[in-house]
C-alpha cells in the first residue's frame, strides 16, 4: 500500500497528513486519540483502502508532526472541528465520513452535532460524547475515579515533566492493559520519536486544558443525526460502558458493538474485527 506524506495548512496551521487510496473515492478521515498519530491507524488504513475509500489521517493539532500553537484556543472542541472541515475542504469534500478513537472519537462527535450536514457517518470508539463525559465526570463518583488524570493534566508543566520522565514511561504504561503483541518495540519507537517532537506533550495535555477551561454544554436536547457506530472495548479502565449507551441515546440511528474483551485500545486490540466493522458501516 502506497501512503502519501504532505502538510496541508488550514486555520493558520499546518497540519501533517498521511493518505492512502484512490483520490476519488469516498473521503474517510480517520482522527487519532491521545497519546497517539496517524501510526495509530495503521491496521485500519489498509483495509479501508482496500474498500475503495481515499483514507486521510492527520496528526492533529499538538501532535506528532503538525503545529503545536501556544494558548488553548486553537485545542477547543470547535477549532479542533473546524480543522478537520478545513481540511476535507482541502481534498474538495463537502461531506466525508468520520472514524475516530479516544480524543477523536471527540472531535467526530461534535462534528457530528454541530456540523451535521457536512457529515455522512460517524464511527466513534471508547469515547463517548462530550457532553456525556464531562457529566459522567463531574457527577458520578465512579466516573470522577477513573478521569483522576484530568486533576493532574490540567496543572501548568508538571505533567509535561511527570510524562517525559523516564523515557516516557508513563506514556508508554498507559499502553500496558493492551492484549500482548498489540504494540511491539518498533511501534514504541516511532511513539518516542513522535512525542519527543518540541512541544508536542505541551499540545497534547492542552487538549484536556481546553477541555476543562471551556466544558461542552449539557447533553440534554443533543442530537446526532448522521448514522452512528460506536465500538466499545469493554475492559476500558478510563471510562464504562454505560457512557457509551448514554451517547447513543443521543443518536437518531446508532449502533453500539461491545468487544468483551478489548480495552481502550480498541483498535489494537481487535484490529481485523474494527477494521472489518468499519469498512462495512462506512461502506453501507
């Protein structure tokens, strides 16, 4: 499979992009969680390609190679979504479908709620809508429990210090309740390298800053209209399933896919089944 590399700039930013597939095919762009880049991808992109789709899988904003802008603005939920209807701009779409994980699966479902009609499908993985999650963590004592992180993330530096530390190590143990094999010591590497790029844990951890600083409104009254799959590792210790069947109550059409045996890293995890589920939604 042949990727293609290239910066697209939007917003006053340069995003780094990796594409794959027939230029005129359907537009999927696939959107990346923390700690992660496009590589997260890597057992998905194939498959979708293989479909006929044109796979686009950016870097967002404070990761990996693209621009890490100081301040928080450029990492609240609008601008973040505002990048990515920019940059299927770039590639001439006005609607395109949407697969994201983790913060990604964020960012599609606002586009989502938001910018409906520039959205045919979505595919969000352990992460449920914004509004749920900010909810869920301000008033279930369970949910407050597993997002401790966020107390910590929303500090100025210590985190950036705590999360280098070590050879990232505490990054790289986030990584640990994946199945056995699922990140081998060369996927580490280039994880390294991409959070070694200047700037790129302070871009990362403003995510949650933004998050916190400007929180989504309530989720009474949302509603989703695209078609919506949500694929769920149920041994996720970062957030429950119950977050999940509160999103899809906010959905006209959806579909949740439970994987017993998955974590958050969905996609690691069950990287032949999540490919195969998305080719087939995306495709419907």
């Amino acid at each position: 499979m042949d990727m293609k590399f290239s910066h697209k700039r939007i917003n006053g930013i340069r995003l780094h992009v990796a594409e794959a597939g027939p230029p005129d095919g359907p537009l999927v762009v696939l959107l990346h969680g923390f700690p992660e880049f496009w590589f997260g991808w890597r057992h998905q992109i194939g498959p979708l390609v293989e479909a006929g789709f044109h796979v686009v899988v950016p870097d967002q904003c404070g990761y990996g190679h693209s621009d890490k802008p100081e301040g928080l603005a450029a990492y609240e939920l609008d601008r973040l979504a505002a990048d990515v209807l920019s940059l299927a701009a770039e590639y001439g779409r006005e609607r395109f479908r949407v697969v994201g994980h983790d913060w990604g699966a964020s960012v599609g479902w606002w586009l989502a709620t938001a910018h409906a009609e520039r959205i045919e499908r979505l595919v969000a993985m352990n992460a449920p809508h914004p509004s749920v999650w900010y909810e869920a963590m301000t008033r279930d004592p369970v949910q407050r429990r597993r997002s401790w992180y966020l107390r910590l993330f929303r500090l100025p530096w210590l985190p950036e210090w705590l999360l280098s530390r070590g050879d990232f190590r505490a990054l790289r143990k986030g990584f640990e309740d994946a199945r056995p094999g699922a990140f081998t010591a060369e996927d580490f590497g280039r994880y390294r390298r991409a959070w070694s790029q200047r700037g790129a844990l302070h871009g990362m951890l403003n995510w949650y800053r933004a998050f916190l600083r400007n929180p989504p409104g309530p989720s009474t009254g949302v509603r989703i209209a695209p078609p919506t799959l949500i694929l769920w590792g149920e041994r996720d210790r970062y957030a429950g399933r119950e977050l999940a069947q509160a999103s899809a109550a906010l959905c006209e059409r959806a579909e949740v896919v439970w994987f017993g045996k998955a974590t958050h890293w969905i996609q690691h995890d069950e990287p032949a089944a999540v490919a195969r589920l998305c080719v087939s939604f995306l495709a419907a």
